[in-house]
C-alpha cells in the first residue's frame, strides 16, 4: 500500500511541479501590481480564464521563451519532496490521508511562494489566504473524521504560536516581513496536526537553514538585513514533518 500512495505522490507532484513555472512567472510581482497578464518578450496576451495559468513546462505559447524557473528544477523539487512526506505520513486511515492531502498541497503553494519570494520578495496576501482557507478546511476534516477536535485545537494554537513568535521578530527588526509572520501562520495549521515536537522544528528549522546564506550577505553588505525567509520557513516545516512523521 504505502509503495503505491508514494508512488502516486510523486506523480501527482511531477505534473503539479511542471505546472508551477507560469504561475510563478505571473504572480512575481511588485506588492499593489495586478498579475501578469502578457509575456514580457513578445508582448503577447496570456490565454483567458485557467488556462491562462495551467500551463505544462516554461515555454511562452507565441515566442516560445522561457518564462519563469526551469520546470524540470520544480517539478523535481517536489517529486522528491512529496515522495518523502508520503512516506514518512505513510497514511492508514482516512484522516491520515487527508492529511497527506494538506502537506502535499503545503508543499506546492509553499514551492510557488518561495519562489515568488525570492523573485520579487514579499509573499502575495490573497495567495497566502487562500493556501490558509483551504488547509484549516482539510485539517478541519481530518479532525471530524478522526473525530478529535484535539487536532484542530492544536493546529489553530500552533498556526498562532508561530504567528506570534514571527510577529514578535517583525517588530523587533529580525528581518522579517509580515508575510513571513501571514506564512509561518499557515504552516502551524499543518505542523500542529503533527505533534509539538513538530511545531518546535517548524519555529526553529527555518533560522538554522537561512543562517549560511544570512551571513554571507552580511558579510557582502551590513546594512542588507532583509532576507527572503519564505523558502526557509517551508523548508523548515517540510523538513520538520520528514524528521518527526506526522
Ligand atoms: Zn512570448
């Protein structure tokens, strides 16, 4: 059973992550600026509606240039990291699965985030809104069907833990953004259905992975202090689920 639900995970994921680059491409814009809406070579408009947005691979449907990150980069990216959570969740039950269902869509919208936010750096608020409706939603069915409301009053209290904790670093200038404090929120839904074990790894993984990079640019320039944490604070949780199961 579990060969197979990995197996399928990382298929899923191929074809998600190959479909990440045009969204990415489209949504890495400056804060108050409306998606992009036409290839920035050619000119030429994107199609209307989804497919617009779906689109498999880099490639610009009129000049065919490359748009956004290399797709085999993010679809590899999350293959391997789907295929990794699926096996260390290694889902029995129905809630299990469900759940498996919250970390591998976390793994995409946080994929699609980093990258935003290593691109333009801030972390789009409707996006990250919508990634925390739909989570606390499947953590909320999780709960139901496990029938224990323990695991969605453990993930709401770790979502504000990490929300406060993150808060508390933005006001004190340790180079956070409040997009990063809206993202550390909406891991703490998913990370708080996996233990407080988990929660913790979730807080601090994040510092000890951005700490080489954090460094070097001090180094390069003092005055730089800000530092596109969203890939950190995902890696952080994902990595977080790996290490303590779920
Ligand atoms: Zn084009």
């Amino acid at each position: 059973m579990l060969p197979a639900v990995v197996f399928s995970a990382g298929v899923l994921a191929a074809g998600v992550g190959s479909m990440l680059p045009r969204l990415v491409y489209r949504c890495a814009v400056p804060a108050g600026c409306p998606p992009r809406a036409a290839c920035q070579h050619c000119r030429i408009r994107f199609r209307p509606a989804l497919w617009g947005w779906v689109v498999l691979g880099n490639g610009c449907g009129n000049c065919e240039r490359n748009l956004g990150p290399a797709w085999p980069l993010l679809s590899g990216l999350l293959t391997a990291t789907s295929g990794v959570m699926a096996w260390r969740i290694a889902p029995l039950t129905v809630d299990e699965f469900v759940l498996l269902v919250a970390w591998l869509l976390l793994a995409c919208a946080g994929l699609l985030l980093a990258c935003v936010d290593v691109t333009v750096r801030r972390l789009p608020t409707p996006f990250v809104l919508a990634t925390a409706a739909i989570l606390a939603g499947l953590v909320g069915v999780a709960a139901s069907t496990a029938r224990q409301p323990w695991m969605l009053v453990n993930s709401l209290a770790a979502s504000s833990a990490l929300a406060g904790v993150y808060l508390l670093l933005a006001l004190v200038g340790g180079g956070m953004g409040m997009g990063d404090v809206r993202l550390a929120a909406v891991l703490g839904l998913v990370l708080g259905t996996a233990g407080w074990t988990a929660v913790l790894l979730g807080a601090t993984l994040p510092y000890l992975l951005a700490m080489p990079s954090a460094v070097m640019r001090l180094r390069r320039d003092p005055k730089q202090r800000h530092l596109p944490f969203g890939p950190y604070l995902v890696a952080g949780a994902i990595l977080a689920v790996c290490l303590t199961g779920a």
